[in-house]
C-alpha cells in the first residue's frame, strides 16, 4: 500500500511540474494543455510501458525449450517472491546487464542480456534475477517507466513551446525569459526526481532481492563483475535510448562511481557494503551457505530435469551449476 501511495505521489508531482512549465510558456491555457499532455501520457504510459522499453532495448522473447535453465530459475524466485512468473525475454548484448518492466506483477516482464547468462555464475545470475523481481513486486516496473516517460515529455514541452512562441503570451508572467528558463530548467528538474527515485529504489530492491535468493554475497559478486564490465563493453541498444538507462540494474552508458545527485544509480560499493551487511545479519557466507547447520532434508534441492538444481525456499543456488545454453 505505502508503495502504491508514493508512486501515485511522484506521478502528481511530475504531473504538476508538467502544468508549471506549461503556464510559464503559455499561461493558463498553458497551464490546462500542459495538464492533458500530462494525463494522455500518463494513460499511454500505463497500459504501453513494457512493450515500449522492450521494443526500445531490443529484447526478445525466449522460450522455454531455448533455455531451460533460466525459465527454472525465474519461475522458482518468482514463487519465493510470492509474484506471477513473469515472461522471461533476452537482450542480446555482450554487456551484462538486466532490467524489469511492466505495469503490475501481473503484467510482468524480466529482460536479461546473453553477456550476463555467458559472463556471470548461476548463484549470481539468481542474484540479479531476484533483484529484478524485486523490483516488481514493489511495483518500481511501473513507476519509474512512467517517470521517464514524462521526464522526456517535460524536456519536448518546454522546446515546442519555445518554438512556437509561448513566452510571448501576455498570460505569462515572465514572458520569453520564462519560456527559456523552462527549456533548461524543466528537464534538469524532471531529472533530478527521475534520479533520486531511481536511487531510492535501488537500494530496496537489491535487499528485497538478496532476501528472496538468500544469498546477499552472490548479489554483491554479480553487482561488482556488472559494474566492470560495463564500462568495457558497449549495450548499443542502451546508448540510443539513454532515458531508459536508470531501469538497468548497473547503469549500462557508463561507470559513473560518485554516488550523488545527478547519477542513475547508487555508487556500487555503496551497494555491495549493504549487501555485505544484510549478509553478515543472515549469517551468509562467501559460498552462499549459512553458518547455522540444517537438517539435509531442508537443504537439498530438488532436481528439475534440466540439469539445473533449483533450491528449496530460503536456500542460495549450489556454486558450480548448469548456466544454460549461454555458459
């Protein structure tokens, strides 16, 4: 419920910062075309979101007889999880990385690229999984889509006014100043929420992720050989549409490290030490086993056929598993 609540909070607030940069390009007027922009997008955004940023990262459904393994994987998370098994689609890109998207849990897509099925271990693989399914199942799929959305919306609104002459209404109270004040000001604002929200959220879903894999330091490992790597290798799809760059577990444009307003995501060691944190409070270590002996019947898996072993609930993956047909 509270998630429920701060997402309808930020989509008024982005929605009102909609209608300031409509009055102060065309006044009142401004103000109520600004204001229908905001709802059609909004609407658009709502029931269009997953297809959109699938489409724009160039992600592809996988079936489940391509990959076995992952469709396991996934499927067991999303039950511990306690959310509907979303589709599983792949981004073929070298980088490793891997995003969430989706209006609600029922409607749920998880995205991840071959560089990060072929570069990256099964527990850590089962990390990020996890991770992403956080991120759905506290409905972050949605609202940070929407805020993107907008956030573009916001930058082309300020422009096209300008274009056209807004400043220029005797409705406005700044007049031309206003108007260009808005170009530049405007996206830099819608930014700023788009960020720190981003932030905010990372943080959660990678403790919800940990706790749902049970196994915060194979989260840690997979944050850390991500945040390497991706500033190695280039996610083509990623760089042509940079406004969706925040909904990527590791920022896939570049290795920013300064953990402060204006980047995307939290600074990864600031991420891996509250994993490592979480971990020390379960009592996980480095393997992923923990320190607190289990009855063998509780810790065994149970074999799926597939040459991947899925654990039983509140079990970290075994070290040494089947990664599939990309490993």
């Amino acid at each position: 419920m509270f998630n429920t609540l701060r997402t309808f909070a930020l989509l008024a607030a982005m929605t009102a910062l909609f209608m300031v940069v409509g009055y102060f390009i065309g006044g009142t007027a401004g103000m109520m075309i600004a204001f229908l922009f905001a709802a059609g997008t909004n609407l658009f955004a709502f029931w269009n979101s997953d297809k959109m940023v699938l489409r724009m990262q160039n992600a592809v459904p996988v079936e489940r007889s391509r990959a076995p393994e992952l469709y396991d994987m996934v499927d067991v998370l999303s039950r511990r999880a306690g959310i509907p098994t979303p589709v599983v689609y792949v981004i073929e890109t070298d980088q490793p990385n891997a995003f969430a998207t989706g209006r609600d849990p029922n409607n749920a897509a998880v995205a991840v690229s071959s560089g990060l099925l072929r570069q990256l271990d099964t527990r850590e693989v089962a990390g990020v999984v996890a991770h992403e399914l956080a991120h759905i199942k506290n409905r972050d799929t949605l609202t940070m889509t929407i805020t993107a959305t907008l956030a573009g919306a916001i930058s082309a609104l300020a422009q096209f006014g300008l274009f056209f002459g807004g400043g220029n209404n005797r409705d406005n109270p700044l007049g031309g100043i206003g108007a260009l004040l808005m170009v530049f000001l405007a996206p830099l604002a819608a930014m700023l929420v788009q960020m720190a929200v981003s932030r905010t959220r990372e943080y959660e879903a990678d403790k919800l992720g940990a706790e749902i894999a049970g196994d915060p330091i194979a989260l840690a490992s997979a944050l850390n050989k991500i945040a390497t790597l991706a500033g190695r290798q280039v996610n083509v799809a990623a760089e042509r549409n940079p406004a969706m760059a925040h909904m990527y577990i590791i920022n896939p444009l570049n290795g920013q490290r300064m953990d402060n307003l204006f980047s995307t995501h939290p600074d990864t060691g600031n991420r891996i030490a509250a994993l490592q944190r979480l971990a020390a409070e379960m009592r996980v270590e480095d393997k992923g086993r923990t320190r607190q002996p289990r009855p063998r019947a509780a810790s065994s898996g149970r074999n799926t056929g597939t040459g991947w072993r899925v654990p039983t609930a509140g079990r970290p993956l075994d070290e040494g598993e089947n990664r599939g047909p990309w490993g």
